[in-house]
C-alpha cells in the first residue's frame, strides 16, 4: 500500500492493506451521521486499519480551515456557520461506535470570536452525556486566546492535546504566520495551572529539515510547560500541494528519539513512521502499548 502524495518509499513505509471490509462499517457511519474526520481529510495513512477498529478522530467546526499550513492536506478558505446539531451527531457515532475513548480535533476557526472554543464545550458535554467514554481534545491555537482556552478546560477533557508540529526554526513555513512557539509552551502552562488533573498532550512530525538537537531542545521545553504525553511520527507529504519531504527517519532513529523523550520525564510517548497525534489515544491514556508496525508506544509500567 503507498502512501498518498510519496514517491520511492523506504521499506518501511510500505504497509498491508488490512483484509475484510469492517472498515466500511466506520465509513458509512461517518456519512449517513454527515460527520467529519481528520483521517479522511488529512489522509492519514493509518485510516483503513483505525475504521476497521472502529474508530475514527472526529473533526468539528465544519471542513474548511482559515490557516494555511504548509503541511496541511485540509481545505482552506472561507468556513461555512456552525453546526448546532454536530454535537449531537458525534455523541451519537460514539455510542454506535461502542467508542471508550472520543478524540475531538478541528479545523482553525478565526473567523469566531471564541474560535470555537464554545463548541468544544458543547461537543464534550453531549459525548458526557451519552457514553461513559473519556475525552480528549486537539483544538487549535485559538489565536493566542487564554479565555478560550479556560472554557475547554472547564469543561474538563481527560486530555487536552495541541501538537508543536515542528521546530521554531521551522514553524513560520511550517504552520504559518499566526502560529507561535511560545504560546504553545504557554498553553500547557496555562492548563496545568488551572486543572492539574488534565493531561497534557503534544505531537511532532519529523522529516520536515529539522535537526535531531533542535527535536531534543522542543522536546525538553514542552515538558518544562508541563506536557506529559508525547508523539512522533513521520511527516508524509499528502499531495504535491503540500511540502515535500526532506527525510525519511528510520525506525531506529524513531526508537532512539522514544527513549530520550522517556528520558526527559514524559509520561507515555509513541514513536514511530506511522504514529500519528490521536494513533491509539486510547491505550496511551489507559497506560497500555500495543504492537506498532514500526517505533513503540510505551506506557507506565
């Protein structure tokens, strides 16, 4: 199976198609539900094998982003009003989905005063109310909104997660002129200070031109904001609009950054070509490591 927008792949990237056609469960759910997904917008790689297992990382606020990220395979211009019936359309799927674990991400909403925070809060409380599942948010930035940020919290995910993404060095090609590195730092900050029971979550995608000294230094200032939970993967170009990418870490490289990221005191880290933000959230949360086809996840022993 080849990945979208990749050419010359390492050996390692190669995956199986998994058999059966469970995943068309999933698929069809999403659709008559007219809900959306990071998997699907985002060609993530590991879609087929998550809706086999069904499950899926829900995208709310509409399908169209008013960020530009370089890396980005979602659509960007002007998003359509928000939806007051999708929270209930994504509690529903969960609950179909027999789902023990919700994770809510986003497309970037500039365009609200809140930035979308408000349905965030809607979207966790209508999941609350019908499951006994844990929640975990992936919000945006909220363009540099601390009140935007408390009302998440208070609403009070198991795991608030907000990916780094990159270096500094790289993050104005990367994720645009609107993001900030140090008001990602300050986010995580932010959130211990006013619910030290969340758990806190970052990712990076590597591949992208940054160097394995600029990693380890991102590294050790998110867990100096209070970040405990941590992911690595590979950076895959999703289309030729998207940046290309400059280097394909082996697995071995994936498994060394793992042990360092442990080494600096993260909680659970998941390292590996595959491994994506919200890839197996739910064993991470509950402290479990299945088998990834290539990195490790590891959890608390």
């Amino acid at each position: 199976m080849s990945t979208p927008g990749t050419t010359n792949l390492p050996r390692w990237l190669k995956r199986r198609i998994p058999k059966g056609n469970a995943n068309h469960f999933t698929a069809r759910l999403i659709d008559e539900l007219q809900l959306e997904t990071v998997c699907d917008h985002a060609r993530c790689p590991n879609r087929m094998e998550c809706y086999t297992h069904k499950t899926a990382t829900f995208m709310i606020l509409g399908n169209v982003c008013t960020r530009r990220c370089g890396f980005c395979h979602v659509s960007k211009g002007k998003p359509r009003p928000v939806d007051p019936s999708e929270p209930r359309r994504l509690a529903e799927a969960a609950v179909r989905l027999g789902l023990r674990h919700v994770v809510i991400t986003c497309v970037t909403r500039d365009d609200l005063k809140d930035g979308g925070a408000r349905h965030f809060v809607r979207c966790i409380e209508a999941v609350r109310e019908s499951t006994g599942a844990t929640v975990e948010v992936l919000p945006s930035d909220f363009a540099g909104s601390g009140e935007a940020v408390d009302l998440v919290v208070d609403a009070g995910p198991e795991v608030y997660n907000h990916n780094t993404e990159t270096v500094p060095r790289l993050y104005r090609s990367i994720r645009g002129r609107k993001s900030d590195y140090r008001w990602t730092l300050a986010m995580f900050r932010r959130i211990k200070a006013r619910n030290p029971e969340i758990r806190t979550k970052s990712g990076l995608m590597l591949g992208l031109g940054e160097t394995t000294e600029e990693v380890l230094d991102v590294l050790a200032d998110l867990h100096d904001a209070g970040c405990e939970m941590l992911t690595l993967g590979q950076y895959l170009q999703p289309s030729a609009e998207q940046l290309p990418v400059v280097r394909y870490l082996p697995p071995d490289e994936f498994d060394w950054l793992g042990k360092a990221a442990r080494d600096i005191g993260f909680r659970h880290v998941a390292a590996g070509s595959f491994v994506r933000s919200s890839y197996h959230a739910g064993d991470m949360i509950r402290g479990e490591a299945p088998i990834l086809e290539t990195g490790a996840l590891d959890g608390e022993s």
